[in-house]
C-alpha cells in the first residue's frame, strides 16, 4: 500500500489554491495533487504518486525503472481502482 | 524456489548474493518493515537463497494487516448507517471485521464507495450535502500527507458533512515496540523506502543509537534488497550500528518538507492499537483537537467499541517474527485469501498472503521459534 507509483506530469493547474494536475503513468491519466511538490515541479517532470498526491520528485530513469518493476510485480492495484471506481460509476 | 534467471539483473544479484554470504560468518535475522519488501522477497524467494546467511523476519509493514479489528468494526458500524456514505482505499474492503466485512455491507445495501484519493471522498461529500461521508484514513507516513489534506482542504472550503476515521500508524514506534520484546531476534532493519520518500531518516538514528542496531534505508526491487541486506550485514559484522541509504535516488535524509509540515499540523501522536501487537504508545496518528469537528469517532460517538482479536488467528506473532506463516494452524485450510481469517492474508503485502501465493506451504526446519 505504500508503495508509489512514477508518472510524468502533463498538465499543471490551480484549484482554488491547491496545486492540482494531470499525471500520465504509462499511458494510464490521473488528477493528482502536486502541492507537496510545487512550486519546482514543471511539466514533463517525473513525480512519485500516492493515493493521489505526488509526493517526491525523481528523474525519469528511476521513474521508468520502478513503473516497469511495479508492472512485473503486478503491483499496480492503485491504477486498477482507477478503473474499478470509473467502471462502476456513482454507487 | 525462483530461478535468479528470472532477474532483471541476474548477474548482479548473484554477486550480491555472493557478497552477503561470504561476508556474514554467521547467520544474522533481519527485519524487513514494508509489506512491498515482504511481497517481492518471499515472490523472489529471496529469503530461501540466502539461507544460512541470513534469516529474513516480515515484520509489521503492511498497513491494512496492523489496522485492529475494532478499527474495522468501527468502520462496518458507520457503513452499515444510512446517512452515511462510506468511503475507503480498495485493499479495506475485504478486510474481516467481527461480522463481516466492508463488501458484505455493501452488498446489503450500504453506501460504501472506493475511492483512490482522500480528495475524491471530499468531492463525494460535496455533491451530496445531505449525506454524511466518511473516509476510512489508514496508512503509514506515505499516506499520512494525503490524508492531511482531505481534512485541511475540508475545513478551508466549509465541508462540513466530511469527516474522516482515523487509523495512521508509523513505522518508528513498530521497531521499538519489536526490539522491546523480551524474546527479540531481530539484529538489524531495512526501513521501507517509500514511507522515508516522505519523512526521510532522521528518526531512525535515535533508534540505531539506542538499540545499536543498523537501519538501513531500502527500496524494494529485488537488487534494492539484497543491496539493503549486504549493507546491514556489513555493519553487524563491523559492529556498526548506524543508519545508511540504499535508496538514495529517491529519498533524502529530511524527506518531502511541506509534507511533513502538514501531517504535523494536522495530525499528533497518539497511542494506537496495532493488530497482533497490542497498544503501542505515541505509535499512531489522530487528529488534533482543532479538527475534532473532522474526526468520525467524535461525530458518531464510537468510543464504546471494543472488541478482541481472534485467538485462532496469530498475526501478531506472524508479524513479531515468532513464527512463518504456514506455522499457524489456520493457515492455508480456515484462512486463505478468498476467505482470510486475519489481516495479513487479505493485502497481497501481508506475510501470510505472500507465502500463500508464492506456494510456501511448509515450514522450513532451520526458521521458527527457537534462535
Ligand atoms: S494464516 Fe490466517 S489465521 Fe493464520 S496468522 Fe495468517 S491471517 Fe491469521
């Protein structure tokens, strides 16, 4: 459950105060908050994701090495929810 | 038993391998707390090539598996009302709780809805004013920051039909509570690399200082661990007892400082039940008194819930160390994942779990008890 999962981010907004943006894990996109991250992350950055929050900063070697190690260790449940939650609309 | 040909770097993790058993002249036991770690070192089946070198102990790293039964009583008596809409991370829902579980209630007919950001349970509460919606906030450090901001963006934007139950661990106490034991056997820790991305190391030197044991740092890659292990077992043989970074590519020794901050600020120590380990002081988070309004146990008024673990079931001394999972009697007939008994064979990250789906069904004669 604490692991996290690298993407880049592809869109940087403000909601209301709160840094917001889209992140692109391996084709795979997602609202994150880069709060915690901003002000020096910028677009095309690589962010470490959890629960929704980029939490750390890290370069895209290290990004593509622990996607794809997440991806081979089935490890990706987090993205799965995304479809889970989209599939099964409002309760 | 895996074939190392099935590493991305076989070559590599070979020479570790060669490195930790011609450094250690005896056999030393580890303590991995990160339920990652645990998942990839029983599927690589780490742990079984380095016997005679090292013992590898799964410790208490996996938070849905530490999260007591009464926190999910607690959650299963809110989801169950009808003016709530309950919602949760996924790996909660199977979870057994004294009755049932969080997907039996809502196949009763319960609001309990997934959510994969705290945020998205606020936005929940905001399209329906009328309901009361609840987020089940479980987790280490890592996830601490995000569940900080569901409740101070919650008290900035006047969502006042959001609260949030509680139920935040940290690692460092776990430790304590572990080296404490009178029947201890763990000699040294790999910290989990994702929980210090957050909350860097610093915490642990006091720790290192005061149990001379070594903490090392560790991601979780195959590679990452056993690098974790020659580093931990370096020092036991030097009679080191410091903290050290294998991860350094991704985690500082201060950490994610705005994240930190706002965990601070929201949240403050607390005593906390952890499953199969009991009472650990100062060892969990809850929020503070000016966010009361945003606590559910406050709201509801679920103080009176108390219930015991099942004795059947031994996580805690699963996760102590004391015993393997196929140890347990249950293990692997009463309790398996599509019906677990206990926590650690509900998360893929639980010890029990991984030695089920990794084909570990007998014990190995050298682990155990006895030290
Ligand atoms: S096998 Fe099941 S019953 Fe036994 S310790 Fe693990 S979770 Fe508990």
């Amino acid at each position: 459950m604490c692991l996290g999962i690298p993407g880049r981010v592809v869109d940087l907004r403000d909601d209301r105060g709160l840094a917001m943006g889209v992140v692109d894990f391996g084709g795979v996109r997602r609202e994150v908050c880069l709060a915690y991250v901003a002000p020096e992350v910028q677009l095309g950055d690589y962010v470490v994701v959890h629960v929704g929050f980029a939490i750390s900063r890290v370069d895209e070697a290290e990004a593509r090495r622990t996607f794809e190690l997440l991806k081979a260790m089935s490890q990706l449940e987090e993205l799965d929810w995304l479809g889970e939650v989209a599939d099964r609309g409002p309760a | 038993m895996k074939y190392l040909s099935e590493y991305r770097d076989p070559a590599v993790a070979l020479a570790l391998l060669g490195r930790i058993t011609q450094t250690a002249t005896r056999r030393w036991v580890l303590m991995e707390v990160c339920g990652g770690q645990t998942h990839t070192i029983v599927r690589q089946g780490l742990d079984q090539l380095l016997e005679g070198a090292v013992e590898m102990i799964h410790g208490p790293g996996c938070p849905v598996c530490v999260t007591p039964l009464e926190q999910i009583d607690k959650a299963l008596a809110l989801a169950g009302r009808p003016d709530v809409i309950f919602t949760s991370f996924g790996d909660m829902l199977r979870v057994p709780g004294s009755e049932c579980d969080l997907l039996q209630v809502r196949s009763r007919g319960g609001a309990v809805r997934i959510v994969y950001s705290p945020l998205d349970a606020l936005d929940i509460a905001a399209a329906h004013p009328d309901k009361e919606v609840v987020f089940f906030a479980v987790g280490f450090e890592t996830t601490a920051p995000a569940n900080a901001m569901a409740v101070w963006r919650a008290r900035q934007l006047g969502i006042r039909n959001f609260s949030v139950l509680v139920s935040h661990v940290t690692v460092p106490p776990a430790i304590s509570a572990v080296l404490d034991a009178p029947d201890n056997r763990v000699q040294g820790f790999l910290a989990a690399g994702h929980v210090c991305t957050v909350m860097g190391w610093t915490e642990y030197e006091p720790l290192a200082r005061r149990y001379r044991v070594p903490i090392v740092v560790t991601g979780f890659e195959p590679v990452d661990i056993l690098e974790g292990i020659l580093m931990a077992v370096r020092q036991l043989e030097e009679g080191r007892s410091e903290v050290e970074n294998q991860y350094a590519r991704a985690v500082t020794r201060s950490g994610t400082v705005p994240a930190r901050e706002l965990v601070a600020r929201v949240f403050c120590l607390v005593d906390r039940a952890w499953r199969g380990l009991g009472v650990i002081p100062r060892s969990g988070l809850g929020l503070r008194e000016e966010f009361a309004a945003f606590d559910a146990e406050v709201r509801f008024g679920l103080g009176s819930i108390r219930v015991a673990e099942p004795e059947e079931c031994r996580a805690g001394d699963v996760l102590r160390g004391k015993i393997k999972p196929p140890a347990c009697a249950a293990f692997g007939t009463r309790c398996t994942p599509l019906h677990p008994l206990g926590a650690p064979m509900v998360s893929s990250e639980g010890a029990c779990a991984a030695y089920y789906n990794y084909g570990r069904y007998r014990v190995a004669a050298a682990e155990g008890v006895a030290g």
